[in-house]
C-alpha cells in the first residue's frame, strides 16, 4: 500500500448544492405527480379502462356512456380534488413550520383543522336556522364559507395565545392547538347529537375524511379559495426564510414581520377551511411532507413551498388509491390511510429530534 505523502491536502467532500437539488426535485415531483394521475384515473371499482377510453378519443370512435360518466363525472374530480386537497394541506403544514420555526407545527395538531371541521358541521346540522335570503345569497358556498371562517378564528385565537410581546412559544401554540381542538371536540358533539339521520351520514363524512363525494359544483367551489391559497403561498418563501434567522433579523433585512405574519395565517386559513370543506379531517399530511422535503432538499422556503404542494398532491392520491383497492368495491376513509402512513413517520420525526435514532 502506497504512502501518503507529506503535507498532502486530504480531498474534500463535495459540496452538497441544495438549490440544484430542490430544482431537480421539482422535475421529478411533478413526473411523479404525472404517474400518480394517471393510475388514479385507471383505477376504480368499475370496468372502465382508461386505455380504451383514451384509444376510442384519438381513433374518433364514440365513448360508451358508462365509460364517460364514470371517467369524467366519477374519477376526474376525485383526482382533481385530491390534488388540491393534497397540495394545500401539505403547502399549510409548511407554511405552519415556517412562521413558528418548528418542525412539528401542523393546522392538525394546533386545532386549525378542528375548527374547520367545526364550522362545517355547525352549517350542516344548523344551516336550516340561517335566514333564507343569506341561504340564497351564499348557496353552495355555505359549507366551505363556514369551514374557512372556522379555520381563519382558530388560527386568530391560536396566534393571539401563542404570541407575546412579538415572540410565539412553540410549547403554548401547541398546548393551545390541543385545547382548541378539545373544545371544537365537544361542540362537534353537541352537534352531532342534535342531527337528524341524514346530518349524521354527511357528518360522518367529515369525521373520517374521504374524496369519495367529489363532484365537480364541489370542485369549482373550492377549487378558487384552495388554488389561490396555493399561489399567495408561494409568495412567502423569502419572508419564511428571513424569519428563520429571527424576527429581529427578518426586519433588519427588509421583511414586514407582521404583514408576513397576517398573510401566513390567512393563507393557511383560507387552504385548510376550504380542504376540510370538502375532504373533511384528512391528518398528517401537513407535518410529513414538509419535514421529509427539508431533510431532502433544504430548508429554502422559496422551493420547498412548492415542491410541498407536489409531494401533498401525490401522497394524498396514493391513499386515495390505496383507500379505493384495500377493500374494493368499498372505499375506506382516506383519513385511515394517511394516520396509518403518518404516524410512524412522526413518531421517527420525535424519535430523531432527540436524537434516538441516526436515520
């Protein structure tokens, strides 16, 4: 074996680009998203072939009606809505970990998503209370009005406790989230014991979340509040990283620390109440995706954002597929698949943070 020889510069380890790897993840995100489409849309209860369908439109033969309906009615705005469901869930958990500069912030696990849910269940079972003329006003957009509103006051009040004197405590806003999600708990129960059997069928829909009601009046009701919500995130990556360095640093570098801050909470308001809207209480999608994308790709904000809304879309279909094959012809509730997937990954993310294990 060949010495070393003396005063030999040892080679260094390469430099790992982090930009270079989050743009490379977009491209293979968005293909994995592509994928992910395109089995959606091939899988179902039904004998509908997406390749025949697919081979009858380019050769100018007509579609069957069965397959028609089923593909566009049926398939299509499940795979639209779980791309948005998914997207803005992941997009607020990241937007969440950003403003209180802590991995484990998620709209779930601070009542965010509670609150939502709360809101919609309060149109649901009270909504023939509301005043006809505001029924007629807001028709269909009662449920996710209501959901967003849910969602926009629990992320105040959580906001309100967890901030003092400009600073936010991370062990408050999570001890906050939880007495927030408690007392949307026991008022979701009241409610639910007040219902009538056809209030009970549409709630249990939102207790175990689910994409199997998606229809396209669904989508294009939330389909804005959610697609908006996506895009004005995408605007606060410089001001999430800036904040990570502090908030006193944030505002020596130019950054509106508090417009940062009132944009975050309503973006992440105005995504999960309209997610919840429409899914119902679908966890752990917004603490997962943004964590493993960080340890991936970096803590830049300006990519993560996005490539969050990427993986959010395809992780969210993924159960949706599992939830539609592991029971077939039934569907199980998306909301058990993604807690299945979710919680051994946060146990890791706990696990790790205290430096139990290496990986």
């Amino acid at each position: 074996m060949a010495r070393a020889e003396i005063g030999a510069i040892p080679a260094m380890p390469p430099i790992v680009d982090r930009h270079r790897t989050a743009r490379r993840a977009h491209v293979w995100l968005a293909g994995l998203l592509v994928v992910v489409c395109i089995c959606s849309l091939a899988t179902g209860a039904s004998g509908t072939s997406l390749w025949r369908v697919l081979t009858a439109l380019l050769a100018g033969d007509p579609v069957s009606v069965t397959d028609r309906v089923v593909m566009l009615d049926i398939r299509l705005p499940r795979l639209v809505m779980g791309v948005l469901v998914g997207a803005s869930l992941a997009v607020s958990g990241a937007v969440m970990q950003g403003l209180f500069r802590n991995p484990l912030a998620d709209p779930g696990l601070v009542g965010v998503s509670a609150g939502a849910g709360l809101g919609a269940i309060m149109a649901i079972v009270l909504g023939a209370f509301l005043p006809s003329a505001l029924i007629t006003l807001v028709g269909n957009w009662t449920v996710p009005v209501a959901a967003f509103l849910g969602g926009w006051l629990s992320t105040i009040i959580l906001y309100r406790v967890s901030t003092r004197a400009g600073r936010t405590s991370v062990a408050t806003m999570l001890l906050a989230g939880i007495a927030l999600g408690a007392l949307a708990g026991a008022v979701s129960g009241i409610l639910v014991y007040m219902a009538d059997d056809r209030q009970l069928r549409d709630l249990t829909f939102w207790g175990l979340g689910s994409l199997a009601g998606a229809t396209w009046s669904k989508v294009l009701v939330a389909g804005p509040m959610i697609g908006l919500s996506i895009l004005a995130t995408l605007y606060l990556g410089r001001g999430l990283n800036g904040l990570a360095m502090g908030e006193a640093t944030a505002h020596h570098i130019g950054i509106n620390v508090q417009r940062l801050k009132n944009g975050a909470i309503m973006t992440v308001a105005l995504a999960t109440g309209a997610a919840v809207a429409v899914s119902g209480g679908i966890g752990f999608v917004g603490i997962v995706v943004p964590h493993l994308l960080r340890l991936a790709t970096g803590p830049d904000h300006e990519t993560l954002l996005l490539n969050s809304a990427l993986l959010g879309a395809s992780l969210l279909l993924i159960a949706d597929l599992v939830s539609r094959v592991i029971i077939a012809p039934a569907d199980l509730p998306i909301g058990i698949v993604t807690a299945v997937l979710g919680a051994p990954v946060f146990l890791w993310i706990l696990l790790r943070r205290r430096g139990l294990v290496d990986l």
